[in-house]
C-alpha cells in the first residue's frame, strides 16, 4: 500500500507539465506492471488519457508529434498489443507512440510552482539603452495579460540572453514557470549555466537527448529544451521563448510551431528570438500583427561591421591546383596576427582549402570542422584557446560561436548554401566583443548574388537604425 502511495506521488510529480506515453512514466522497463495503476488514477480524475495515434475527420495523426501519413509506420504483429498497429517515426526515439497506446497527462494542476523568490535576478550586469527598451516591451506585453506573440528581432551580439532576463523575472515572480526552446543542443547546454546563475534561487534544468531519464523529467521552474524534448510538454507555460526560430528548417519549424503549441497554457506569450527574422516575420511585424522590438544595436554601441563583397574567380579550378585565390591571400595578409573562420560551401572542399592554406604558408595552423567530424568539440576548442591561425568550416558555425577577435571569410559566396540568413550569422561572428568591436568580413565569390546583396543592404540598414 505504501509503495503505491510512493508510486502514485512519483507519477504525478513525472507528468506534471508534461504528456507521456506509459513508457516513458516507467522508464524502468516496467510499464506493463504499472498500467493498473494508471487506469485508476485515470478513473479517479488525477490524469487524463488519450489515444497516442489518433483520428480526425478520417486522417490519421500521432497525437503527440503532430505528424502524418508518411511518418506512420505500420507493424503486423505488435510487441505490446500482438495485433496489426501504427506507430509515430517521426518522434521514435522518444518512446513508440503507437495506435494501442496512449498518452498521459495531469488532469490536476502542476504540484510545483516556482516560489516567491525564484524571479530575484543574481545578474548585476547593465543593459545598454536599446536592451532596456526591448526589456520593457517585452515585461509590459506580460503583464498585459492577453495571448501575445512578440518577435524580438536582436542582431548578432545583441546580447539577446540578457534582455530576456526581467521578462523571465517578471514570469517567476507570478508564479509561472518558464520554457525556453532552441533548435541545437549546445545552445541548451551553453545556456542552462547563464540561467542557473542569473536566478540563483530557481530551479533551472536543460533537456536535450541522451539525458539519463530521472533528469528528464525532473521540475524546473526554468526549462531550457531542444525542440524534440519540448515535444513531451503539454498545457504547461504562460512564457515559452524560442531563440533562433530562423534556425530550423522548414519542416523543422512546423514540428516546433505544434510542439509550442502544446507546451502552451490556455493564455501563453511566445517569444521568438532571432536575429535574422524571416520576410513574413518582418511583414507582419511592420503592420503590427505581430508585437515586436528590434535591437539593431550590439551591446557595445558599435556597428556591424559590413562584408565586402570580393571576386575570386574560378576558386574551385584554383583549389584544385592546391593555389589560394589571390584576394583571399591579401585577406589572411590582412588579418595579420588575428585569427580567421573561414566558410566553404560543401565538406568536399574542406581538405583542399586546408592544402592550399598549407602551401602557401606552411607555418599557418590549420584545421577543419563540420558536422559529423568527430573531433568538432576539440577543434572548437583549440581555436578558442588560440591554438590554432585558421579555422575551415562549413555552415555549422555560423551561429552560437563566440570568439574574441575574429574574422570572417566566405570561401564560394555564390553557392545556394549561403543565403542571405547565413551570411549575416557569418558577418555576425566579427566584431562582437567591446575589446575588439570591429573586424573584417568577406564574401569570396565567383559572381555575385541577390543573397549576398540583400545581406549587405540588411546589415547596413540596420546600422542606420537607432543611429
Ligand atoms: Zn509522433
Ligand atoms: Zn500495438
């Protein structure tokens, strides 16, 4: 009797703000065991319960992933249920979401609540003017109580974190908790630490995959999570901010545009925080649809710094011959004793740029990185610390890296990769710290395009705002 007492504190404390199949409530292995116990709290009112594959006017839905048809896969003899069953791909490795399973969730409001304190800010730092504006936006469009969607449109070193910090402060201290959504991984982990330390007294967590599963469903008054994770949260927040909405590809974004939404309470203010909002996002902003505030300043007051658009000729034939394109040499002469990222378009052409680099100068520290490459942390790393002249990469670095005094250079502007988005994350990267608020950005390129343009005519125009 006691043990299931235990049980039944165990499994509300799990499903609060949150929707789960039974798997992951025992992720112990054993959920058959257990599903009386589920039924009973089901029928005495504590949860709710639901078909995880579900239909509606005759098409068929995984109920927590919100996905269709061709992510349904079917199996003839189900492990569970022993008969023909559909089942979600799209969200699998969370747990089978399969048609003789359901999902779960808290018929009772949340047990825990972010406490009286939890909003007290343990960061002491200054906002710049800009910063406050768009703080104070941001907390009176709270406050105000109605269904919001705020865009907070913030260039590259805006310092976007700090400017979410009293609208977090305002959240908590009313008792809410508070979810912040971003696409990658590293930015959950880069993040979790600045939030622990800026709420001392708040119960801060990140959620990402290959977490060990009590930390998974443990509470925090403020959640940092991948968009996958966010998947698992149901009718919970009042605050949801999503950094770098631009960041997901399409299909990506409607998976986040319905995880949000139910991660979302009845009244929800969703934050969408980029710095390279999308023209829809800017249409609707500038008609006013959509709330928004634009920081176009960075937090050291100087400007962007503007990419030089440069013509490298046949780079691909000249990489071939292992030979730099000339302007790209004069760059690097350039940048002298100042590191440089150097973008390409494809991870083909990584080792080539990398020999060209060494025959020209053989003294140059080199390496490469991209998105499957083992070493990428390492690598990182060693630049960072300075340990390395010329970092080669592709796109993956394009946004979240922070590096004191570094330059930019596209190699292959013109490829399709490189749209205007990317650039100016690439552009963004120069530039950012107050010690060194300049530097130097091209774009290398064999005919230039409307992307590269456009980037260039935003970033100037940004500049100008607020001047
Ligand atoms: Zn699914
Ligand atoms: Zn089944």
């Amino acid at each position: 009797m006691e043990k299931n007492e235990y049980r039944r504190k165990d499994v509300m404390s799990r499903i609060q703000y949150r929707r789960l199949l039974a798997s992951e409530i025992f992720y112990d292995g054993e959920e058959r065991e257990h599903l009386p116990l589920l039924e009973k709290m089901t029928a005495e009112g504590l949860l709710y319960k639901e078909p995880a594959i579900r239909e509606e006017k005759g098409i068929l839905q995984c109920a927590r992933c919100g996905s269709g048809k061709p992510f349904l896969g079917e199996v003839s003899n189900c492990s569970r249920c022993g008969k023909k069953c559909l089942y979600c791909r799209a969200c699998l490795m969370m747990g089978r979401a399969a048609s003789c399973g359901f999902l779960y969730s808290s018929a009772v409001s949340p047990v825990q609540h972010p406490g009286l304190e939890t909003g007290n800010l343990g960061w002491d730092g200054k906002l710049s003017a800009g910063q406050r504006q768009a703080a104070e936006k941001l907390v009176q469009c709270f406050r105000s109580g109605k269904s919001w969607e705020f865009l907070l449109w913030a260039v590259c070193g805006a310092g976007k974190t700090e400017m979410l910090f009293p609208l977090i402060s305002e959240a908590l201290k009313k008792g809410n908790a508070v979810m912040l959504c971003t696409p990658r991984r590293d930015v959950v982990q880069e993040l979790e630490p600045r939030l622990k330390e800026a709420f001392p007294k708040a119960e801060t967590a990140g959620f990402y995959g290959g977490k060990s599963p009590e930390s998974r469903f443990c509470y925090a008054d403020v959640a940092v999570a991948t968009t996958h994770q966010l998947l698992r949260f149901y009718k919970a927040y009042t605050l949801i901010i999503i950094d770098e909405v631009d960041a997901f590809p399409y299909t990506m974004d409607k998976k986040l545009q319905f995880a949000a939404g139910q991660a979302a309470a009845d009244k929800c203010m969703t934050v969408y925080v980029t710095a390279t909002p999308s023209r829809m996002q800017q249409r609707r902003a500038a008609s006013g649809s959509l709330e928004s505030a634009v920081v176009s300043r960075r937090f050291h007051g100087k400007d962007l710094p503007v990419p030089r658009l440069v013509w490298a000729g046949n780079w691909k034939k000249q990489i071939e011959n292992a030979r730099l394109p000339k302007a790209l040499r004069l760059f690097l002469k350039e940048a002298g004793e100042r590191q440089v990222l150097l973008f390409v378009p494809e991870v083909s052409w990584l080792n080539p740029v990398q020999e060209a680099l060494n025959k020209w100068q053989g003294n140059l520290r080199t390496a490469t990185v991209h998105s499957q490459e083992e070493e990428r942390s390492e690598r990182v790393k060693m630049f960072r610390e300075g340990s390395l002249d010329v970092l080669i990469t592709t796109t993956i670095l394009e946004r979240g890296i922070t590096i004191e005094n570094v330059q930019a250079a596209v190699l292959g502007a013109e490829n399709a990769v490189f749209t205007e988005t990317a650039l100016i994350q690439i552009a963004g990267r120069a530039g950012r710290s107050s010690r060194y608020p300049t530097g130097m950005v091209s774009f290398f390129h064999y005919g230039s395009t409307r992307e590269m343009k456009r980037a260039v005519r935003t970033i100037i125009q940004l500049n100008r705002w607020n001047s």
